[in-house]
C-alpha cells in the first residue's frame, strides 16, 4: 500500500468508499482488528489492558476518537446516519469487550496474588461460632438474681486468705477437727513470711464484711474455692460457691427458715417442699441441712433422690455468737444466719449432671446441650 496511515486517520472519501456496503466494509475491518488485538491480551496483565483501552478509547489517540474525526465529521450529510450508527455500535462493542476482559484480568489478578501467597480462595470461609454461658456461670447467675431480689448483695473477695479468716475467725482454731474436712493448698512463700492459702470456702468474706460495716448486713459471697480432694465424680479441687450472711438486731430462725423456702420454690419451682435436719457446723449453732423434695419424683423416690424422697441442698443455720466476738459485733444485742452452698451441686442436680468433672473438661459437645 502506497499509504502508510491507519484507515482511521483517513477520510472515507479518501478511501473510495461512498456506498454503505463501502462503509460498512470499513468499520469491519477496523472491528476485525480490534477483536485480533483483544484475543492477544494475556489474562491478569492490567497494563496491556489498559495500553488496549487507551489505543481504542482515548480522548487524543484512540482509535474510535480517530473515526469520529476523520470518517463521521467530513462526512456528507446524506453519510453521516450510517456512519453515526456504525461507529456507536462499534464503539459499544469496543466498551462491552474492554470491560468484560477487565474484569476478566482483575480476577486473574487475585487468583495469582493468592496463589503465590498460598491461600486457597476456593476454601469455605471460617465461621466463627457465638460462645455461650457455661452451666455454672448460668447457676451462679440465676442464684444471684434469686437473692438480690430479696435484698442481698453480691460481695467479691480475695481467694488467697490468712488461716485467721478461713479458719480462725471463723470459730474453727487450729487442730479443731473440722479443719480436716477443709484441707487446702498452701502458698509455697520465704521463710518468715506470714502463713498463706487458697480459701476452702467464700466465708472469709463474712467476717471481711462485718469487720467493715455495721448490721444490718446481708450479703451473698459467690467464687472460687479450693480443697484438697482428689478428683471423682462429686470431687474437684476447685469449685464455686456461694456463701450467704444475714445479720441484724431482730433476725429469727423464723426468717432464716422463710428466706431458706423462698429460695427452694424459686430455683426449684413452685410445688418444692424444704426440710431441715440439724446438722454441724463450726460458725453456726443451731446448724441445719437444707434438703429438697426430690424435683424428678415429687418426692416419691426415684433413682436421682437414691429413693428418699428428698435431696440435700446446702448447709446452714443461725450464726454461732462466737463468730460475733471477732468482728466486734455486739452478740447480745444480734443475731443471723448464714448458708454455703456449692454451685456445681447446684448445677448438676438442675441439669440433671451426674459427675462433676463434666462441667471441668470444655467438651462442646456437652456444654451445647445447656444452650
Ligand atoms: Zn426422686
């Protein structure tokens, strides 16, 4: 060819083609091109992409801007609808394929980023599973509300405590018998220094309490406490527990029995029937076990009650005047009562648990079951 300019850049007149089949014949030539020049480009190179958009669709240089120029403005009218009508069809062919292989490109893009970087991207999605409260945070909560709602309130304490306030202000001195039942871990500290142990029950904070305040004190003391038992099925190391204290001037066995049965019907239901035997216990006197009718029977005896009828809760009774020495409280003039009871207990025999060790080894499978 005698020209070397691209058919763009010359006039339609310049090239002979006067007719409609002349011009179209044109734009399908310069379509032809375009889809030969599309087909070469290399799947994930944006910067082809981008040299191919702006040699077709650039305002100065590109080629479609070029035809618009050279073939549609020197056009004679009787020209201008063909050649106005083939260069907008040859230009949204143009787009279309330019974006489709965009996205194309984009999309190889990522595959080869990830590939190099390792991750596959046809894996499933990690899917972060919402925990849930463990059954003995569910207990420990559901006790709580029962007491706050009759006006107790919910004390914290330190589980390192001084034998004084585990064991001694507590009317439980040292080589009493009751200290055997309550063998505890103690803190391994220099020589000389004062002696240390992990708290065998949440009592201490009994006698912290009333140290600090005056009657009328009624508090309820949850945590963590520790003893020395090897693990079994009703055993563990650690455990919850949750200490109650009620001290005032006019305090009667007769209110420590109806706090004891409004709490009974409220975490065990409305038809639960409470009994109390006298029973022992260092910082009370007179001492009582609170036992339940059986929640499974109705008390008729089955094999969760071990066919009596009847269930021990907790321990309990009316606070022994000695402990009142110790605190500086004024034993003529007040009197209370205080109970413990074991969370887990608690927990088990609501949910129908039958080892303990259950609520301690974090299997999911068990614990979705309390949901
Ligand atoms: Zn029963």
């Amino acid at each position: 060819m005698s020209d070397a300019k691209p058919i763009q850049e010359r006039t339609l007149a310049e090239q002979g083609a006067a007719t409609s089949e002349g011009i179209a014949a044109l734009f399908a030539e310069v379509r032809a091109r375009f889809d030969r020049e599309a087909a070469q480009l290399t799947a994930g190179d944006l910067a082809a992409w981008t040299a191919l958009r702006n040699s077709w669709l650039g305002r100065s240089s590109g080629v479609i801007n070029a035809i618009g120029d050279n073939w549609l403005k020197p056009a004679p009218p009787e020209q201008k609808r063909v050649v106005g009508k083939l260069l907008n069809e040859l230009k949204a062919h143009v787009e279309s394929t330019l974006e489709e292989l965009r996205a194309r490109a984009e999309a190889a893009g990522a595959a080869g980023a990830a590939a190099s970087s390792g991750a596959d991207l046809s894996l499933p999605g990690l899917r972060r599973a919402l925990g849930t409260r463990h059954p003995i945070c569910q207990t420990l909560e559901e006790l709580e509300r029962i007491f706050l709602s009759i006006g107790f309130s919910v004390v914290e304490g330190p589980e390192i405590e001084t034998p004084y306030y585990n064991f001694e202000a507590l009317n439980i001195p040292e080589h009493h018998p009751a200290r055997d039942t309550m063998d505890t871990f103690y803190l391994s500290l220099p020589k000389g220094s004062p002696e240390l142990l992990l708290r065998t029950h949440t009592s201490p904070m009994q006698i912290h309490t009333m140290e600090r305040q005056q009657p009328p004190v009624r508090i309820i003391v949850p945590g963590r406490c520790y003893r020395r038992d090897n693990p079994d099925s009703t055993h563990s190391f650690a455990f919850h527990q949750i200490e109650g204290l009620a001290v005032d001037t006019d305090i009667t066995f007769c209110e420590f029995k109806g706090t004891v049965e409004y709490f009974v019907r409220e975490f065990l239901g409305p038809k639960t029937r409470t009994r109390l035997r006298p029973s022992y216990f260092p910082f009370t006197e007179p001492s009582a076990e609170v036992d339940a009718s059986c929640f499974a029977c109705d008390g008729k005896g089955c094999r969760i009650c071990k066919h009596a009828g009847w269930i021990k809760l907790f321990g309990s009774g009316m606070v022994d005047p000695a402990v009142y020495g110790f605190v500086n409280y004024d034993a003529k003039r007040i009197s209370g009562f205080a109970f413990g009871m074991g969370v887990e207990r608690m927990a088990m025999m609501r949910y129908g648990i039958s080892d303990i060790q259950l609520l301690y080894q974090n299997d999911v499978r068990f614990l979705r079951q309390f949901v």
